[in-house]
C-alpha cells in the first residue's frame, strides 16, 4: 500500500466534498471528511466491482446508511470515474445526478437511497440475506461481500436493534459494517444521549466486532482482510473517527471534532473554507481538481479489477456450462421471468376469508417460484404465511436452502430487509403482518416506492372485524394512508404502489397474478380476517370475471340496466352491497355493485371504461370499513361515503357490525335515504 498516495487520495475526498457543501451552501460536510479514510481505502484496494458494467451480478455491494454523508460517496465514486467533477460541482441542484442524499443508480455505484438512518444499513442485511440464498441454490463462485457504513445517528435509530439481532443470528459472515464513530451528532455531542457499549451490544448480538482508529489506512486495510475472512459471523468495524478531519481556523489552528461542522457549510460554521483546504493541499479558488498520484492509484485499481471481473466471468461462464439447466434457472431470476401458474386453477373453499385465499396462493408459490423468500413479524400463523412456510423451511444460522424468513417482532427491520433483498437482484422478496402494523412500516414502504422495488407486502386482519382485539389491531385509517401512495407518482410518472383490497376468493388469486407480475413498484394485499362470500358471476366463471375487472382497478360486479345507483366497495364491504343490491331489487330499486380493489389503477384507465363503471348523473354510494375518504374521490363530489371516523371496539365482530352499522338493514336505509326513496 502506497500510504502517500492513499493518504492524498483521502485528503482528495475531503476537498470534494467540503468544496460541494460550500457551493451548495448547503450540507453535512464534517462526516464525510471523516469518514474518508475508510471509503477511500475500500474502493482503492477492496471493493470488487466491474469498472465497465455497474449492475454486474457478481460486485460487491457497498450500502450507505447515513444519506447526509453523500458528498463523501460522490467524491470517491468521482474518484473511480462514476461521476465528473462538473456533477459534483452540481451538487443539491436541480436536475443533478448529485442529489443531496443518494438516490439508487447502481449503473454510477449508488446501490441505495438513503437518507433516513438506520434503513441504508439494514437493506445491506436483505442484500447479505439475497446472496447467501442465491450461492444456496448455485454455488460459491458468485458469492459476494456486503459493505455497509453507519454512523452514530443510524446506531441509535431503533431499526438497529432489529437488523443487528437479525445478521447477528443468521450468521451472515459476508456482511461488514463499518461504524463511523465521531462521537458528533448534528445537534450535539453523542454523550449528550447515549452512553451505550456498542461493542458489548453487538458482540451479543454474535457479531465479530474490531475497534481501529478509522483514520488510520494501515489499521482500516488490517480491519477488512479480518472481516473478510470471518467465516460464520458478520463483522462490524467499529472506526474512531474524527468529525472534520483537517478543518482548520483562518489562523491555521485545528477545528476538527467540531458539531457545528456536522450540517453546514464549512464556512458557516466557524472554521474557514479556503485555510482547510490549503491544509488539505488544494487550491481554494479551484478545488474542482483530482490529484495526479490518485487518479493513477485509482486508473491501477480499475485495471486490477478488469482483470479480476473478467476471472471471475470466466468461472461463471465455466459454471454454466457444466450446468445447463441451473444456468437457465438463474437467468430467469436475474431477468425477473416467472414460471407458468395456472391462476385459475388455483382451488379455493367456498367463502373464505381473503388471507385464507392468499395462502391457498402461497402454496403454489412456493413449490412454482423458487426464487422467491418469504417473510413474517412472528405472525405466520395468522397473516398464513405459514402456508408457503409448510413448503420450504426457515433461514437458520447458516443455512439459506430454505426460503422463509422468521423476522422476529420486528416490522420495521422486516420491511427494510426486504428492500434489501430486493436490491440485490434476481430474488423475489414478500412479507407479511397484520395490516395496522403497517405503521411500523411505512418509512420502508416509502423507501421501496421510492426506490421502485417490487416487494410484495401481505397486510391481514384488514378492517374492525378483528374484533375482539380491539381498536389497537383494528384498522381504520390505514387504508386511506395507503391509497395515497397510489396517487403518490414515481420518478417514471406512474402511481408509486400498487394496492389492492380484494373482494373474494376469485379477486385474491388475481390480485396476487398481479402483485407477482408487477417488477415496477411495491404491491400490497390488503385482506380480510373473517371469511366473506363469494361475489356472484353472472357469466358463470368468477375468475375470468375477476381476472378482467382486477386488472382495470374497477369493475361492475352486478349489473343494473339504467340503475337508480351505483354501489361501491372493495374487500369484504363488496359482498355486503351485493345483499343490499337484492333488497332494493324487491323494492324496485335497481342497483349497479362495483368493486374496486385498486383505486389507482382504476383511475388510470380511460375515461369511457370508468364512466361505464361509475356512470355520471347516476347517484353513487360507497361502502367502507375505513375512513370514508378513502373511497370519495370515486364516488364523486355528489356522491355519498359510508365508513367509520372514529376508532374501532373490542367485542366479537359480528356485533361490531351491528353497532357501527354495516349491516343489510342499516345500508339499505343509508342508501335509500340518499338516492330518496
């Protein structure tokens, strides 16, 4: 190791990265000055990538869990030739690859967002988990390490404990976690809030665990060849850094360690720009500039590693010959093509519960879809996860043949590995909980939108109808929460999620064709505790009726020439406004019954289809165990929602049907008071 140039090279970082927060005027420059060394020295010497392909299935991954810490990433990706040095100068400007946090585009060596701590480190598990089912089912040769880099403030975010006990348990020995330990947060010092042992907490997590002082390259390079040689426990690094490293005042004195440097520009912050960057060996009129000797360190590394990337090509190309037919098999991971599955085939009992629907499913989708993992908040037993669980057996210590994953109390950590998972590639990652606990959740659900990842979330016990548990487990608002990220549009201009609450049997086999089949955004099943009726077919096939209605977000269920008006529902609410449809049939009242299991989706087809849906001038009722907005937008402005506004009960569901109203009688009254009969 040539410490000159190393050490430049991480000076080189320093300057970047000051000099972007400065004409940003705007930033967290102190940690990424700090945390230089370790990224400087990883990307020089260890990091296996391939130079001329980023998404090469075979890289290494490197996870950034503090997101303010991007000048530091940008600089050093500048420095390997992912980004110029006129995008760095770009930096928290509009249209900008430099965004202010990192924004997922493996092709430049960003492999996640990042920005709020805690996530960025636990996707790296879901990445480790990823890897070490892929070499389950194809051997060694494409194995991989995981690099993760947390910071004091991702220590402290609760989802830590979750992705610590987790790695920690599995034995995830190709995770290593660097922990940049600065002892500065972005208000105050760390000891103004924590005095834990981190060390003592992970090594009883089973963690191999390896104090350095993480400025120092020698002791930095010492650290990973240990980590990489760990063959039954993930490693965390635990780096003493200096915040600021090579601030200086206008007067040449040291001003590193210093809070005030954590999120402004140097020059706000008491120390001066154009000393610190004399200090660190660089022109403060031009700092724009990469220095001979790192830029010939980093050409020499970009040579390694073609000849590195095209050795281990050849073992992959040697592999696949020996082995025709798994070779097959993994291109059809990696190019996200699923096997054929008769949907319809499918053999559900009559008027299930829709989670029991969607275990009939997940029977089939584990002995069909072999690369895909499934997951469960210790509730498999009751979101039936379980029933992909009885077709495969759980990740143990060590052991990835299987393809569940028993997450623990954990929803949170649970979600965010799952971005993790998918992030990885070639793997298809789902999870389940009761669907009120997708508060705990939502940050990693944003995250997935966001990132445009194709989890699959498997979200029971939909609405009051738990029953008995009470208004904790039961589900009001969360609907409408979630219906939001269907108006919510991504960076391709589509609605960020899919959600889909489906009616019956029929509508949950498709919506699980669906959430399968969509590698764009998240999906989520929403589905029913109680068992409910199957809705009517007047063709006579309530699949293809389903299957054509599903997937337009909309349709009518029962039809009514010129109806006096259009009942609307989706889940377990459809049924019930199918009984309220005949009752004002006896009275000579015709009513139209529409589902809409995915308000998104339905407000995506053309106008003629959702007018013949929900016709205009026709009165239109909707139906809902949840917050009544959630359904207003397609009734209309002169429609008339029925949901509840306020918490749930505990008392046996049936009764809470009685008492809020969701009964045959009392929507039969609401419906004829409204359309004024």
């Amino acid at each position: 190791m040539n410490l000159t140039a190393i050490n430049h090279a991480a000076d080189n970082i320093r300057v970047l990265a000051a000099s972007m927060v400065e004409k940003a005027k705007s930033g967290h420059p102190g940690g990424a000055m700090g945390g230089a060394d370790f990224v400087n020295v990883l990307y020089s010497q260890f990091l296996v990538t391939d130079p001329d392909d980023g998404k090469w299935l075979g890289r290494d991954r490197f996870f950034l869990d503090p997101g303010h810490m991007s000048p530091m990433l940008y600089s050093v990706l500048a420095l390997f030739g992912h980004y110029t040095l006129a995008e760095l100068e770009q930096f928290r400007q509009w249209g900008s690859p430099t965004p202010g946090h990192p924004e997922l585009h493996p092709e430049r060596g960003v492999e996640n967002t990042s920005g709020p701590l805690g996530q960025g480190h636990t996707m790296a598990v879901g990445c480790a988990i990823a890897e070490r089912f892929m070499t389950a089912r194809f051997g060694e040769w494409m194995s991989h390490k995981t690099y993760a880099f947390i910071s004091d403030g991702g220590i402290q975010e609760e989802i830590s404990q979750g992705a610590g006990r987790l790695a920690g348990y599995l034995g995830l020995h190709n995770l290593i976690m660097f922990y940049d330990s600065n002892r500065v947060q972005l208000s105050t010092m760390v000891d103004a809030v924590d005095r834990e042992d981190v060390a003592a907490k992970y090594r009883a997590w089973h963690w191999n665990v390896l104090e350095i002082n993480g400025n120092d390259p020698q002791e930095i390079a010492q650290a990973i060849i240990a980590a990489q040689g760990e063959k039954e426990r993930p490693t965390l690094i635990i780096g003493n850094t200096v915040m600021g490293r090579g601030v200086v005042k206008a007067d040449g004195s040291n001003f590193e360690g210093q809070c005030s440097t954590h999120g402004q520009p140097l020059s706000a912050s008491g120390a001066d720009y154009a000393a610190t960057m004399k200090n660190l060996g660089a022109d403060p009129e031009n700092p724009w500039v990469i220095f001979d000797d790192v830029k010939a360190l980093y050409d020499e590394r970009r040579k390694e590693l073609r000849e590195i990337v095209k050795a281990k090509r050849a073992e992959q190309a040697a592999w696949e010959a020996a082995n025709p037919e798994l070779a097959k098999e993994l291109h059809t991971f990696l190019d996200n093509k699923l096997p054929e599955i008769d949907w319809k085939a499918i053999p559900h009992k009559p008027g299930i519960a829709s989670r029991q629907a969607s275990a009939d499913v997940l029977g089939v989708l584990a002995e069909k879809v072999n690369n895909m993992i499934v997951s469960s908040a210790d509730l498999a037993n009751s979101d039936k996860t379980d029933a992909f669980l009885k077709k495969t057996r759980p990740f143990t210590n060590g052991d990835f043949s299987g393809a569940f994953l028993h997450a623990g109390v954990s929803e949170l950590t649970m979600a965010a590995v799952m971005n993790g998972i998918a992030l990885h590639g070639g793997v298809i990652g789902a999870c389940g909980t009761f669907f009120v606990f997708s508060d705990y959740m939502k940050p990693a659900v944003r995250m997935a939108a966001l990132m445009e990842l194709p989890v699959k979330y498997i979200w029971t016990h939909d609405a009051f109808r738990v029953g008995e548990d009470g208004p904790t487990h039961e589900p009001v608002e969360q609907e409408a929460q979630l219906r939001l990220m269907e108006e919510l549009r991504n960076f391709n201009g589509e609605p960020s999620m899919l959600v889909l609450r489906p009616g019956d049997a029929a509508e949950t086999s498709v919506a699980w064709a669906m959430a399968m089949e969509n590698f764009k955004t998240p999906s989520a099943l929403i589905l029913s505790r109680q068992n409910i009726p199957d809705l009517p077919a007047a063709s006579g096939d309530r699949f293809a009726e389903a299957n054509a209605g599903c997937r337009r977000g909309g349709y009518v269920v029962v039809e009514a020439e010129n109806p006096d008006v259009i009942l609307v529902a989706n889940g377990s609410e459809v049924s019930l406004l199918c009984e309220v449809a005949e009752r004002l049939a006896e009275q000579g009242k015709k009513a139209r019954v529409v589902s809409v299991p995915s308000i998104g989706l339905f407000f995506l087809q053309d106008a003629d289809y959702r007018k013949a849906v929900i016709t205009p001038g026709v009165p239109a009722f909707g139906l809902t165990a949840g917050l009544p907005s959630t359904l207003r937008e397609v009734v209309g402005a002169d429609g008339m929602v029925f949901g509840l506004d306020h918490f749930g009960a505990s008392a046996p569901y049936k009764v809470l049907d009685e008492k809020f109203g969701f009964t045959v009688d009392h929507v039969k009254g609401l419906v004829e008071k409204f359309i004024g009969a």
